[in-house]
C-alpha cells in the first residue's frame, strides 16, 4: 500500500519525535509508514511536504506545477522563524502547500553560545559585558579581540556559501529592505544573493574593511535561524 512519509528533520529533537509518531501511527494506527530526509533546516520539510523533488537543495528545490507527494508529515519545525519560505511555498504551489496543524505541545528557545570564561576574561579585563549586544559596537570598543578570527577556522568543515540561506532570495530581500545595505549583497544574476568572502564567509559592514576584526558566528545546517 501507498505508506504515509514523515519527513525527519536532522537534529536531536526532529529525530525523537518522528521515531516516535513512526511507532504510534504504524502500531496504533495501522499504517505503513516510511522515513523521508533527513533535512537539516526547517524550510526543507515545507518544500517536502509540497511535494518538491530536491526539497534540501537550496534554490534548487525540484518542485513543479505536476508533483508527487511521498512525504505527508513533519513535526519539530520551527515554523515562525521561516515566515517568508512558508509564504513562498503557500504562494507557489498553493495546491500541493501544507498545512500549519499547530504547536507540539512545547517550546523551544534559540541563543547565541558563549562560553563563562570568555565572559569572564573581557569583563574582568575592561568591563565588557558580552552578553550584551551593545558591548559590540565597534565605535567604542573591540570585542574582537577575545574571538579567534576567519583564518582559524577549518574551511573543510564548512558549507560554502552557495549552499546556505545567504542564497535565498527572499531572505536577503528582506535583508536589503531592512538595511540597505547594497555592499552585503550580489545581484549580478538579478535577484539578491549574499555576497561571500573566500566562499564561505559573509561579512558585516562593521568589519568588511579588515575581516581580521569579524567575529565569527557559526550556526547549523545551511544556517540555522539565520533570518
């Protein structure tokens, strides 16, 4: 029989909860269930569950007017994070999109890490709070300094920037709208994409003059609440 497909998203809590609605919905319910994905950033189980071909490739997504639908459900989406890819999807393929059912019954919460020491060692240091996001402002101190800067960082273990969210049109749109910040972003192909540093790095005004002093940010998947 045709089996019912939950799209896995590819993080702890995703993989719980689909094993978990796999069992009951198999067991209780009777229906043959199979795994789809994993895909490593929510929007993915919105292009999934619309039936799109290559749901994890980033402005690559295989949907079409005449599309198959092997995934049927997604749980543990953070679904108000990607309110512009849900409004794309609902748009674009309003006969295959799919419905928002509601909450999991719990919350999440999302921060930046740092660790106590480096807390500790700028506030001990000179009263740098940087907890706090106005400790960053460049214009009266350099928080940069307590951070390891680009060149540190193992290049192989990251995704280039072609294969992130800084290529999602929308987002960086949106971006631009909230900004305007024209040097950020690469329209040579007519719509927005992030502009990269050495292919794997997007820069802040702040620091595009001397990328030594950028901070660096690092996030899940294709980028992780990146909006």
């Amino acid at each position: 029989s045709y089996p019912l497909g939950i799209w896995v998203p590819d993080w702890a809590a995703g993989y719980a909860v689909s094993a978990i609605a796999h069992v009951l919905i198999e067991e209780m319910l009777g229906y043959n269930v199979v795994d789809k994905g994993p895909g490593p950033a929510t929007p993915d189980a919105f292009y999934a569950l619309a039936g799109c071909e290559t749901p994890t490739v980033i402005n690559r997504r295989g949907c079409s007017d005449l599309m198959s639908i092997y995934s049927h459900l997604s749980l543990e989406g953070w679904t108000t994070a990607y309110q512009s890819s849900w409004d794309d999807v609902q748009r674009d393929y309003p006969a295959t999109a799919p419905l928002n059912l509601g909450a999991m019954g719990y919350v999440g919460r999302v921060s930046a890490f740092l660790t106590s020491k480096l807390q500790e060692e700028a506030y001990y240091s000179e009263g740098l709070t940087l907890e706090y996001y106005r400790s960053y402002n460049v214009s009266w101190t350099n928080p940069s300094k307590y951070f390891d800067n680009i060149t540190a960082i193992d290049t192989s273990r990251l995704k280039r920037c072609n294969e992130t969210r800084t290529q999602v049109h929308a987002a960086m749109q949106q971006y631009w709208e909230v900004t305007g910040d024209n040097e950020g972003l690469d329209n040579s192909t007519g719509f927005p994409v992030g502009r990269c540093f050495q292919d794997y790095f997007w820069l802040s005004p702040a620091c595009r003059d001397d990328p030594t002093k950028c901070i660096i940010f690092l996030t899940a998947g294709p980028g992780y609440n990146f909006e």
